[in-house]
C-alpha cells in the first residue's frame, strides 16, 4: 500500500513512474514491470524474499533507469537486520543477501523516501518523510461511544508500534 500510495504522488508530480514488483500493480499512469509470472511462496511459508527472476529483471534496467534520472527504490525493510543474525546467533549463514543488499542500496541512494520518522534515524541518510496513512478516514464525531475492540495493520512487532498499542489498552482497561 505505501509504494502505491508514493506512486500516486509521483505521478501527480508529474514524475515518469515505473515500478517493478514481483505482484500485479495497477495504479494510473504508473508503469508496471510485472517479473514473475507467477508468485512466489509467501516467504511465511518458506519462499524466498526475492526471486531470481525478480532481481535480475531490476538489475538488467538498473542502468538505462539510472541514465534516465532519479531512481527512487521503495523498501520497507531496514538494513540492520543481519546484525543480530550474525552476533546473536553465530552463523553467518543466516545472514540473508537479500538483507545486505538492502544495506547497500541504502548507502548507494542520495535520495530516499522514507515512511516514518523511525527509519530514517535509523538510516541516517538524509530524505523525505512521507508518513504512512495518508489517506486514514477517522471519525468526524469523537464523542461518539465506541466498542471495545482494536484493530492493528501491521506485523506483530515492536517497530511497527504494537507495544504502544498494547500499553494504551492496558491503560483504558481493554486488556
């Protein structure tokens, strides 16, 4: 969602816009590389992060985009990962290349869109911030009574806010 938001405001710049993903993409006025037929096994099920195909489709335009102007590369993982693959568990088997070339583009890149405030200290390159949840609806009324439930888009982890989460329901006695 936050490539195709990033994409839509492209374009609405005025910016040539081609996007390479593994996925089907259909956002107006964007180019679509499709480069893989088919999708992969989801990497929860053991698939890989990247293909070959994926990646070597990327490379093999990565010089003639790179002639035609800025390359903007949207990635939503950070490029510290490895770093307690390898000292916390000893095997640097586990450091996955799809990790560290992450790690690289990053420190190849002068300009870098990040999605939160988070990442880019973590990065320390200079950006923009464009914030996930442009395009959030909230309740015009807030005095309306609500129910008791949550709701939490994203992964099950610290950096994606479910501790704050957690802690405000444990403080309005929802949990």
């Amino acid at each position: 969602m936050v490539v195709a938001h990033l994409c839509e405001g492209l374009t609405k710049l005025g910016a040539n816009v081609s996007c390479y993903s593994p996925g089907q993409l259909n956002i107006p006025g964007v180019t679509h590389v499709q480069t893989i037929a088919e999708p992969s096994q989801h990497i929860k099920e053991g698939g890989a992060p990247n293909t070959k195909e994926h990646l070597g489709l990327v490379c093999k335009e990565l010089q003639h985009n790179l002639k035609a102007g800025d390359v903007v590369l949207f990635n939503h993982s950070t490029h510290y990962r490895y770093l307690p693959k390898a000292s916390w568990n000893m095997e640097l088997v586990k450091i996955h290349a799809f990790e560290v070339g992450h790690w690289v583009d990053v420190g190849m890149h002068k300009n870098i869109i990040y999605p939160s405030q988070h990442l880019a200290n973590q990065l320390t390159k200079p950006g923009v911030i464009i914030p996930h949840g442009e395009k959030l609806f909230f309740n015009d009324n807030p005095e309306t009574p609500r129910e008791e439930f949550l709701f939490f888009a994203g992964r099950i982890t610290k950096d994606k806010g479910v501790d704050i989460a957690l802690e405000a329901c444990k403080n309005l006695a929802f949990l």
